[in-house]
C-alpha cells in the first residue's frame, strides 16, 4: 500500500476516534469531571504514553531553532485547542460541536495561503463548500444529542477550538519532516502539559474518584489512550504524506460519525437530512483530497 493511502486510512481512523469521542466525553463532563480538570487528566496521561513508547525508540534531539516553532504548535495543539474544545463540549451538544469543526478546513486554508503561499483551487474551494453546506443542513435540521447550558459560547469556544487547531496543523508540518512522530507527540504534550496545570488542578483535585461507575472510567480511559494518544499519532503520521488543508478535510466526517454513534446508542434517529448531509460531506472529502493523476505527491 502507497503511503500515501495509508496516510488517508490513518486521518480516517482519526476522524472516526474523534466522532465518538463527542458522545464519550459529553457523558463524563460536567457531571462527573469538569471540563478543565478532564483536559489536565487527558494531556497527562497521554505525556506518559508518549514518553512510555519514548522509552523504545532512539533518542532524537530537537534543535534549538526548532523550538519556538515547537511551543505555539503546543499552545494551539495541546493547551488551547484542547482547553476550549472540552470546555465548549460542555456547554453544547456533541453534534453542534463536530459540525462546527468542520470550519477548520476553511481556515487552514486561510493560514496556508497566507503562510505557505499554497494556491486554493477552485476544486478544492468547491469541495469545502459543499462539505461546509452538508454539516450545515446536519446542524439545521438534525435532532441533537444531550442537553445544552450555554451552546451559543460553547459553540464560540468549539470555533476557537477548530481555528486553534487549524494553525497547529501549520506550525507542525515542517517538524514532521524532521522529526519522528513520537517525539514531536511526547515533547508536545510535555511543554502543553505544564500549559493546562493551572487551569486543570483545582478541577481535578475535587474528583471523587471512588463515586465514578465503571463504565465512566471506561470512558475516561478511551478519551485518554485512544483520542489523545492514538488519533495524534495517525495525524502526525498522517501530515508526512498530506498537506494541512487535505488533512483538515477529514474533520467533515466528524458530524456524520457523531451522529451514526447516536445512532448506535440509541440517543438519535436517521432521516433523509442526514442521509443527504452524508452524502454532501464525503463529496466535499472527496473533492479536496482527490489529486490529478498527473500530479501525485
């Protein structure tokens, strides 16, 4: 298999972790952990993954002009994608928070032409589009999942969230180059670790711990070793082979796996909205990723 098929299969396999993972860290957060207190629990047991796995692998340097370079990708990476993210999960529902990802693409495509000079297309703009207009009509017409106690700043913080995210996706693809995945991970959630204490402890130190049911620790563990852990090692893997707006384009199969999730757990019903919706977004993935025959990477 080419690589860069399997860099395709990796951002799906993350975009379907991430598409649970709004339904699993709903049922978590506020009841039982607060939001900043879960990111402080997720970002830590994620570093001790990394640096675990670390352990196995030869020792890589980061060099010192690399640095500055390695800090903003781990403020809008780790700190402040995930700080926002989980405290607009909170306030909204999962589906309106994964259909506002989808705004990422267009701003990565905003960065990039502005920071990497990369062209926009009008295939590519197309594409977008139609995907933007798809998880808009899911949003619209689609029955949400839980209970919302302010969606309108949980939605503002989910948009920080996907435009924190779409400039991480900028900072970090020249390291990706240089550098192995694990160790960008472990150093990245090491400096973002440090990053998320002050806003985390006082929320984590108030966990009962003991009161927690079995199938939310279950819960827990997932958001930890599987969101945190294995989607940032597909993405990195991933971002090798792909530019940072095709790679950002698999947040539109974000709304569709939420909602299929739903489905599963019995919280949501399938009509011909979203069966439409689906179809505009795997258009628009379609429509981004595709590359002319004469012009692989």
């Amino acid at each position: 298999m080419k690589s860069r098929n399997i860099a395709f299969l990796l951002a799906f396999l993350a975009a379907l972790i991430y598409g649970v993972s709004f339904t699993v860290a709903k049922e978590v957060m506020p009841v039982y952990i607060q939001p900043f207190g879960f990111i402080l629990l997720r970002v830590l047991g994620a570093a001790l993954l990394f640096w675990g796995v670390g352990i196995f692998l030869k020792k890589e340097k980061i060099e010192v002009k690399d640095y500055p370079r390695l800090l903003l990708a781990a403020i809008f990476g780790i700190a402040l994608n995930q700080l926002s993210f989980f405290k607009g999960l909170s306030m909204t529902t999962p589906i309106n928070a994964s259909v506002i990802m989808v705004c990422s693409p267009i701003i990565v495509l905003i960065f990039s032409s502005f920071l990497l000079d990369e062209k926009a297309t009008k295939k590519k703009l197309l594409g977008i589009f139609i995907g933007l207009f798809g998880a808009v009509i899911l949003i619209i017409f689609g029955k949400d999942i839980g209970s919302a106690s302010n969606a309108s700043l949980g939605n503002l913080l989910v948009l920080v969230n996907a435009s924190s995210y779409a400039l991480y996706l900028i900072l970090i693809k020249n390291l990706t180059k240089k550098y192995h995945a694990i160790t960008l991970a472990k150093w990245l959630y090491l400096i973002g670790l440090f990053m998320v204490i002050p806003f985390g402890f006082s929320e984590l130190s108030v966990v009962n711990w003991e009161s927690l049911p079995l199938p939310i620790m279950y819960r827990i563990g997932f958001i930890i070793v599987f969101t945190s852990f294995m989607t940032y090692m597909f993405n990195l893997f991933a971002i090798k082979e792909l530019k940072p707006t095709t790679l950002s384009i698999f947040i539109y199969l974000q709304p569709v796996i939420a909602s299929s999730y739903a489905l599963l757990v019995g919280s949501d019903s399938l009509n011909f909205i979203k069966i439409g919706s689906t179809i505009l977004i795997f258009i628009g993935v379609y429509l981004v990723t595709r590359k002319p025959k004469e012009a692989w990477d």
